[in-house]
C-alpha cells in the first residue's frame, strides 16, 4: 500500500503529541519554567493606517512584532518577526507571506520597494540614488486590495533571533530554514484565527528556493495547502545560476538571453530590431547552437567553432578575440566587466542597467556590483518608516541585511550529519513538483528582470520546463528591470498588477 507522504509526516505528529502527553515529574516541570523565564515576553506594534488601492478606500492595521515558534515540547526557540498589514473584515480574506533571499537577507527590498503600502523613491534609469534624504511614497498600486500581507525577517535578519538556549546556527541551513518558516506560518494562522484564509507565498532570489521548500514543508508536517506562489526572480535550481564553476556549460547556456538584453541596453549590438524578437532569436542560439556545441567540446569542427563565435558575438556584443580566448565559454559575471572594458566600466551583476567606473580596469571581473548603490537608501528608508510610521522604537538592533555570522555558517547540505550525502548543485525545483501533483488547483507565478545578471530569466525557462513540471501550471512575466525589477518604476506597477491578476485568478478556482 503507497502512504502518502503527507499522511505519514501527520501520523509522526501525532505520535509525537502522544508521547509528550505522558505525564511529567515536578522536576521535569520546573526545570521547563526556569527555561521559559528566562525569555522575555514576545514584542509587537501596532499602528492604524488609511489609504487608498487601486481604487478602494481602506482603513487597514500594521502588526509589527513578534510570533515564536516552539519545539516538540512547546518550549519556544526562536522569535520570528513579521510586519502584517492587515484588513479587518469578516471574511476569510487571502493572506500572502513575503520573504526576501539571501540567505541572509531581511524582508526590507519587498517591503519597501516592491509590495509595501509605502515605497523608497529611487532613480528608474538605474542612475545613482545619491544620499539622504530620500524620498518616500504612497504605493498605491499595491496588492493590499485584494490580500493581506505579512512580510517576514527569518531568525538572523530584522528583529528576529534564537531564543533561549537555542543556537543561531540551528536555523541557518536549506532545511533548518524552511522548516523555521513553515512552523512560523501555521503558528501565525493559529494566533490570528486565519486557518480558513487563502495562503500565498511570495518570495525573492533565495526566497524563491525557500518558497518553494516552505510549500512542501507545510503540506507534509503541517498538513496546510497553499493557494498559488509567486517567484521573483527564480532561483530554484543553482546550476542554470553558477556561472563561476569552470566545467559548468549549463550556465553558459542559461546566460546567454541575459547578456543579451544587456548587450542591447548598452548599445553593444544590432538595435535595429525588435527587442522582443532579438531576445527570442538568443534563446534559439543558446539552444539549439551553442549547448550541442559545448557538449562535443574538442570534437567540435572548426567550422561550427566559427559559426558558434559570430553567434556569440551577435548576442553579446562581445569580440571574437575574446570569445575565443575563453574558448566560447562567457562566464556571466565576467561579462559584467568585460562589456564596457574599453570605456573602463564594470556593469551591475543584480541589475546590468547600473554602471560604475571602477579602479581596477584588467581585472577579469567587477570588484563590486555597481547596483548596490540602492542599498544604503533602501535601509535608510526603511529605518525612518518603522520609527515614524509605525511606531516601532526598539533597543534592538534591526539586522540589514543579516547576522554578520550568517553566510559563512550556512548549511546547505540537505540530509543530516552521519547521513551518506555527494554534494551537489541546490535544488528545491523537486519540493515545487512534488506539491503541485499534491494539489492540482495550484500555479506558479514567476516575474523575471531581463537585466538580472545572478538569476538569468533563461535559467528560469530551463528549470521550470523540466523537473516533471508541468508547462501549463507555470506563467513566466518578464520586466525590464534587474533582479529588484521594481526599482524600475514602470516594471514595478507593471509587477503589481500581475500579481494582483495571479492572486485573484486563483481565488476564482
């Protein structure tokens, strides 16, 4: 007989429940009290907030705080703090969680560029943001309208931190994370009285890997379907998005519409045409030319080689010189400096729009990604709306992006120790397929920047259009945008309003 998994994951809890049913002794109890003392009670602020979205006039309430989830004796071990946006009414209203990527990084790009009820005003043209003050706006195009939204910090980011004598690092992993994630999510709906709501999950870069990961997790521990998802700039499978590994010839494929794009942005290449056109024209190289060209390696003819390298630089706009010094082989982040070489200009790797003089001009790659020149009035913002805004005025340090300790500390082995293990590129696309063929009634948003140099829109194609997904549960959105499409203002209501489609279409099933 073939058990679900599911069924089986409820049938461990429920094992579980029984066995921590069994009565305790007293010094059982008060050592469990003298753990419990030492946290302090969870934090949380609310403020009250009127505006109007597309449309609709709405009072609405932010609940900035804290929500703790516990371990199998109800002992909490970590504080999870969210900002929730939420609507009062009486009906069962859609409730979308919101996480940025990282790993490593808190919910501050989503909520103060993309989805937030208030939004950081930046230059669109990828021109340099300067410093303060900066301005702040009214967002609304935002989704607010149609669902409520919890934007989430996971424990290392924003507020949120272990608890007790937990460990940090026991949340930092592939596992570890999503597992915190989808325990928090069931304990929110628990506290709010929400179980019957319409559940979203929206997540960015990283946050697409978790997202999809949380999905699976809250189906087979939590029993809890989720109504649609929304990727923003996928990354579910790191192998379309290595581009620094040598022998990795996926990603010399997945690149190449990206480098494209940009190639075409900076002016490098044919703009006769039609963007559209020539970006398809690029997917058609990079599959049906360059991959069988990669995969023969030297069995390749000198001929094809030729045609392969006009190929290459009709695309990138790069020289032949250089397409055969790197034997056909442009690494993605090496394009970034290597494009406008000759003007001594590195472009952005998260968004190819920005550029930046940099000192060094011969190295092979850029020193910095000239599109973080938003972060510094992203944080800025951010800060001075939850002092002024809502209310939130806290010793606690606010972790932007992360814990410093974060990243060299993370797990991404999947299984746990003693277990056999070969590592292997990451990989969530599995989580999503299982879920979807658990529940038919579910679809895949995914919105990609054509200028998004770390998660390629052509890897995205790639990883979606295989791993026994089927094409017609996924709709693919492209922006003219980087990575944080939004910074880009018509991208950024151009988002808006595909979400709010994507959502509503789905509570139409």
């Amino acid at each position: 007989m073939l058990i679900p998994r599911h069924f089986l994951a409820h049938t461990a809890l429920l094992a579980l429940v029984c066995f921590t049913s069994a009565p305790v002794t007293a010094e059982q109890s008060q050592n469990t009290a003298d753990k419990t003392a030492d946290i302090a009670p969870a934090q949380r602020f609310e403020s009250s907030h009127k505006g109007s979205f597309n449309g609709d006039r709405l009072s609405y309430r932010v609940s900035a705080g804290e929500t703790y989830i516990t371990d199998g004796e109800g002992q909490p071990t970590a504080s999870i703090f969210s900002f929730d946006y939420l609507v009062d009414d009486k009906n069962n209203r859609p409730v979308t969680f919101i996480w940025n990527g990282g790993p490593g990084s808190s919910s501050t790009w989503l909520h103060m560029g993309g989805y937030g009820p208030k939004r950081i005003v930046v230059p669109s043209d990828a021109d340099h943001p300067g410093a303060a003050p900066y301005q702040t706006k009214d967002a609304p195009e935002t989704i607010l309208d149609v669902t409520d939204m919890v934007f989430v910090d996971p424990v290392g980011t924003g507020f949120s931190r272990a608890l007790g004598e937990t460990k940090k690092t026991e949340f930092w992993g592939l596992t570890e994370d999503a597992r915190s994630i989808a325990a928090f999510i069931a304990q929110w709906l628990t506290d709010n009285k929400r179980w019957n709501s319409p559940l979203f999950l929206l997540g960015e870069s990283f946050g697409t890997t978790r997202a999809a990961a949380v999905a699976n997790v809250l189906l087979n521990n939590h029993v809890i379907n989720v109504n649609g998802i929304i990727f923003v700039s996928q990354a579910l499978d790191y192998q379309g998005s290595t581009p620094y590994v040598d022998d990795n010839i996926i990603s010399y494929v997945t690149y190449i519409p990206t480098m494209a794009a940009t190639a075409w942005y900076h002016g490098k290449v044919d703009t006769s045409g039609d963007f559209e056109a020539f970006i398809e024209q690029s997917r058609q190289f990079a599959t049906n030319d360059l991959l069988p060209a990669l995969f023969k390696g030297n069995r390749i003819s000198e001929q094809e080689r030729q045609r392969i390298v006009a190929g290459l630089k009709t695309f990138t706009g790069l020289s032949e010189d250089y397409i055969n010094n790197v034997n056909l082989r442009i690494n993605g982040y090496r394009f970034a400096k290597q494009l406008l070489r000759d003007k001594g200009i590195a472009v952005g790797r998260l968004d190819s729009r920005y550029i930046k003089d940099e000192r060094d001009d011969v190295a092979a790659g850029p020193g910095e990604d000239a599109s973080s020149s938003i972060s510094p009035a992203y944080k800025s913002a951010l800060m001075h709306y939850m002092q002024h805004d809502l209310n939130i005025n806290w010793n606690r340090k606010y972790l932007n992006p992360a814990d410093p300790e974060l990243s060299d500390n993370w797990r991404w082995r999947p299984v746990p120790d003693g277990q056999g293990w070969e590592p292997a590129y990451v990989n969530t696309a599995h989580d999503l397929a299982d879920v979807l063929r658990s529940n038919p009634s579910l679809r895949v948003m995914v919105a990609s920047g054509y200028y998004d140099l770390v998660t390629p829109f052509f890897d995205a194609e790639y990883t979606l259009n295989r791993h026994g997904i089927s094409a017609d549960r996924i709709d693919y959105l492209y922006y003219h945008g980087g990575h944080m499409m939004y910074v880009n203002e018509p991208s950024r209501v151009a988002l808006l309003k595909d979400t709010r489609a994507f959502i509503k279409a789905q509570l139409a099933r």
